[in-house]
C-alpha cells in the first residue's frame, strides 16, 4: 500500500511539473524583455530542480525520513515524561509567532496570480500552486525541524537549571537523613542519565537531519535567493513596482529570516548548557558518576550544532 501510494505521489508529481513546465515556459515565451525571459526561466529550473530532489527524498530516503519523524516524536514524549508535563504543546508565544508567520507568508503566493475564469488557467494555476509549494516545502521542513530542536533543547536546558540543579544540591553527603534514605539520590542519579541520554539523542537526531537536509536546503535557498535578487534588480531599474512581483519577494524573504530565527534558536539551545555551571553540581562521591560528568561536559564541545 505504502509503495503504492509513492507511486501515486510519483505521477500526480510528474503530470503537475510537465504541465507547469510547458505553460510556464508558453506563457513567458510572450515577454520580448530578455532580462524577464531569463528569470522565468532560472525560476522554472530551480523548481524543477527542487521537485526532483523531493521525488528522490521520497523513493530512495522514505525510511530514513519516516525513522527521524519517528524519533523527534519520541524526543519530545520523553522529554514530557522527564518534566511530568501534563500539557500537551510545541513551544511557548515564541514558536507560536513564528509559526503563524510562516503560514501568513503562504498567502502571498496567491497574490502572484492575475486570476481568470477559464478551464486552462484553472488548470495552470493548480500546477503552479502544487509545484511552488513543493519547492517551498524543503525549506518549511528545515524550519519546524530546526524549530522543534530548538525547543527540545530549550526545555531540557530548562529542567536542568531548575529542578535537577536542585536535585543534585540537594545530595550532601553530610546529610545523615539522605545517607539512610538513598531514595532521593537514586531518583536524582536516574534524572541525571535521562538528561544525559537526552542530549545525546537531540544531537543524534539533529545531525541526521543535517546530513539529509543540508544540500536540498542549499539547493532550496540558492533559488529563493535567486528570484529575489532578479526580481528586485528589475523591478528597480525598469520602475515596475507590481505587486505580483513584490509579493513573491516577499514570501521568499519571510521564509528565509523565519528559516534563520529557527536555525538561531536551535543553536543557542546547544550552546546554553555550557552556561548552566554543569560542572559544578554535586553528583555523589562515586568515582562512576563522576568519570560519567566529566565524559559528558567533553562530549558537549563537540556535539554543538553547527
């Protein structure tokens, strides 16, 4: 059923990409502008281009990809548990703003469009929608996937600093009701490997995403960025101020700082930690635990994202 449904995807795929092809590339021909034929044409390419790189993801890194959703849903189920939150959410007012951001910048792929009535442009115009949002779609991947790491890490970051901080300042060992309750130390001990494991696995999966993501969304970028600094060079010198025009620029240029916000905030989430005087805790007068901190501290140079 599931290879079924690719091959599904595959088709609808194909027929939309030819059909926007040809009556992108029909309805540019009636431009005499060279400058404005060339930038239909680079637009026409770079969504080419990002639609097969998608068909690809899908046949050749359908497990891969189904196994990385699979694993930030269990990140954040573990990270649930590990806080005893009974509220079900993603993120706080920050994620939110972000979020309606992006699909308020959905919008302005339809103000690119002059509409008419006619079964033919009907049918353009769908072909046109489906292909331009499956160009963008690599791009809105990398944001809720960058958005997501950034969040993980800041609630871990966030659970260390405040509850197990105390757990850990609470086992003195001079405390003679801990030495003959080592319940409290077991608990705090066990806390201490789930935010081990925790960050661990955050840095796993987030360079999996990486070694996915990283060339599509180069890919995916270098076109958006492309299209904006044609359209904005012509626009300027030939003092065409349409709205069509700026629309799309603007649509790029939201995804492109939203992209960059998520990507910020991820990586300040890995970075913070070192910041939270780890090395200071109390963690018992076992040799293990100890050896346990310190190979972890190592560890945190090293799996900064980047």
């Amino acid at each position: 059923k599931r290879r079924g449904y690719l091959w599904i995807c595959l088709v609808i795929r194909l027929l939309a990409s030819c059909s926007y092809g040809y009556s992108y590339y029909a309805w540019s021909g009636q431009y005499d502008d060279l400058y404005l034929r060339a930038f239909f044409g680079f637009r026409l390419i770079g969504c080419l281009i990002c639609s097969v790189i998608i068909l690809v993801m899908q046949f050749w890194f359908g497990e891969e990809l189904l196994n990385l959703v699979n694993r930030f849903l269990q990140l954040f189920r573990r990270m649930q548990s590990l806080t005893n939150s009974q509220k079900n959410r993603f993120g706080d007012r920050a994620e939110f703003l972000l979020m309606f951001s992006k699909v308020f910048s959905l919008l302005f792929v339809f103000m690119t469009f002059r509409l008419m009535l006619s079964p033919w442009f009907l049918l353009t115009l769908l072909c046109d929608l489906y292909t331009s949002v499956g160009t963008g779609m690599i791009t809105h991947l990398c944001f809720v996937s960058y958005l997501s790491i950034g969040v993980l890490y800041r609630d871990l970051n966030n659970y260390v600093d405040c509850q197990l901080r105390a757990q850990l300042r609470s086992l003195n060992g001079e405390n003679d009701s801990l030495r003959n309750n080592p319940q409290p130390k077991r608990q705090a001990i066990a806390n201490l490997d789930k935010c081990l494991y925790l960050y661990d696995e955050i840095h796993q999966v987030s360079r999996s995403f990486q070694r996915l993501f990283d060339l599509p969304l180069f890919l995916s970028l270098a076109q958006s960025l492309l299209a904006m600094t044609m359209v904005s060079y012509h626009a300027i010198l030939r003092r065409q101020y349409s709205f069509n025009l700026w629309g799309l620029v603007i649509k790029l240029l939201i995804d492109v700082v939203l992209l960059t916000m998520s990507v910020h905030s991820a990586v300040n989430g890995s970075r913070l930690i070192r910041r939270l005087s780890f090395e200071n805790y109390y963690v018992t007068d076992s040799q293990s635990y100890h050896q346990k901190l310190e190979l972890f501290l190592g560890r945190l140079h090293h799996q900064e994202l980047r």
